[in-house]
DNA sequence: TGCATAGTTGCATAATAGTGCATATAATAA
DNA sequence: TTATTATATGCACTATTATGCAACTATGCA
C-alpha cells in the first residue's frame, strides 16, 4: 500500500531529479510497466540507484508496482486527471541533449528480451549491477 | 536579461518549493502582473523570503520581470506551449487545506490598492516588511 | 541634499537530498 | 537446502537548499 501524496511541491520535488524524470519519460512515452533490471538496462544507472529513486516515486504517489516472482513491475499511476496533465506536460518539454531519446532506444532494445509480456532476465548490462561494478563506469 | 533553464528537471526543481507554487498559481490564476508588496500582503511572508524565491523562478526562465519606479513587477513567461500547458497542470492540482485559495482571496483584494492598474504603496501588512518583524510571526 | 521606501543580498546555520559501498532480503531454481 | 539473483537499504559523506538577520542598493520625493 502506497499513500498517494497530494501536495503540489511534493510532486514537483519528486520531478526534480534528472533519473526520476528519465523514469517518468520512459513510462508515459510508452505507457509501458518495467521492473528495475529493464530500467537499468536502458538508464546505464546502477542498481541501487534507480532503487531507491523509484521508491521516491512510489512514496510520491507517482508509481504503483506489482510483484510477480522475484520481478516487481512499476507503472506511472494514472488515478487523476491532473496526473494525466502532468506526463503529458513532461513529454512536451524539450530533450535538448537526446538523453531521453537515447534511454527510449534502449528501453525499447531491452523490451524484445521479454517472454510473454514478462520480463524473464535480469540486468544485461553486468556494469550497472551492484555487484562487480568496475571502477571505470563510477561518478 | 534572464537566462532561460530549459532542462526539465531545473523546472520542477523551482516548483518544489511551496512558496514558489504559491507565486505561479497566483500569477496563473489571475493572469496578472504582481510586484514584491503585492506579493507580501497575498502571501503574509517576509519580504525577503519572497524577493529570493523570486529570483530562483527568474532564474528558471519561469518568471520574467519590467522595472517601473521603485516598484518591479513579476509575470508569468507563456513563450512555450510546455510552459502553458504546465501552469494549466498546477492549477489542476487539488489545493486540499485551501492555502491557495486564501493567497488568492488577499491577493484580488491588495489589487484593489491598484491605481490605473500600478501599484502605488508598499507592504500594507507591516509584520512581515523587512523591518520590525515581531517575534510572533517567525518559524 | 536627505529621507523614506521597494527591493536585494552576504553570511551563518540548519535541514534535506543524492551518492557509493557493502550488505541484506526475498524468491526461484538446482 | 543451498546457490543464485532481483531488489532493497544502512551507513558515511558530500552537496544543495532554505532560512533569518542585518546591511545593502536604488529610486522617488520633500
């Protein structure tokens, strides 16, 4: 169970950071649902990382998951009208750099691994997992 | 001459602050212009405080500003569609302890004080000019 | 010229937020 | 039941942000 807060700033604050929004862009630019490995795999961010960005967004009230086996699905809650505003507005704001661009093409590169509709394999690109991170990929 | 920030997450970032959402559902609602006082006696915050989330919104590219005497007044920038369609999301967001609608009810009756559409004075509610803000009234 | 006033800002401080590392949890599969 | 793997998190550290106070600039008017 998630608490869906309705404070303006609060929403906003949770867009504030460029892997959130790179999340978010994702999400209502294929309105597709993914779990963590499938975003690792297409923002190039380690693990733990988009973790613990995506629990902002759900404690935001922005996403809402569901746990399939050892996979937990995210997708953008879409309960109000004012959310709907929201990701529509986002997709209209300029991608000056084309991280965006760049994040979809491997979002949707990742997608094909999918079996069913579910994803079935975990991160691919073995810099970005926890473990065994080389020293060359860290900020 | 302001620069304007056209990365997303530098936008949501100036909207996180509740202050600063106060300043744009004004300015959104009325569609009006609005200098430093105005904004005092609406907001019931010390002039300070506003003059500098004021600042972070021009610096945002969210506001821009024409100086007339001593008196600087503040509108919204619509030079985008994403601009446009993003005060529409914030007005669209539910002001559920009806902060706003207060900040809006003061501000339409300090319009009042307008003279052929200027402002002619300055703070009306003295306690939170710069000067001689009683103890009372502080975080 | 000097005063009042609209607005700005330097400084110190406190609170918040993002990151990396290592490790933990939970679920599947062998 | 043991190993594997998808995901989560405690901790330390750093960076950023918001705030109050006081002093500042700039403009208009007497």
């Amino acid at each position: 169970m998630h608490i869906i807060d309705i404070q303006a700033e609060t929403i906003f604050q949770a867009l504030s950071d460029p892997i959130r929004l790179r999340i978010i862009r994702i999400l209502s630019t294929t309105n597709e649902e993914a779990c963590l490995c499938e975003f690792v795999d297409s923002l190039l961010e380690p693990q733990y990382k988009l973790s613990r960005h995506i629990k902002i967004l759900k404690q935001t009230g922005l996403l809402s998951a569901s746990k399939d086996g050892r996979w937990i699905y995210h997708r953008l809650v879409m309960s109000t009208d004012y959310l709907k505003h929201l990701y529509q507005t986002i997709l209209m704001i300029p991608d000056p750099d084309g991280q965006y661009a760049q994040d979809l093409k491997r979002f949707q590169k990742r997608m094909l691994l999918r079996d069913s509709g579910r994803c079935r394999v975990g991160v691919q690109n073995k810099d970005f997992q926890t473990d065994s991170m080389p020293k060359s990929h860290k900020n």
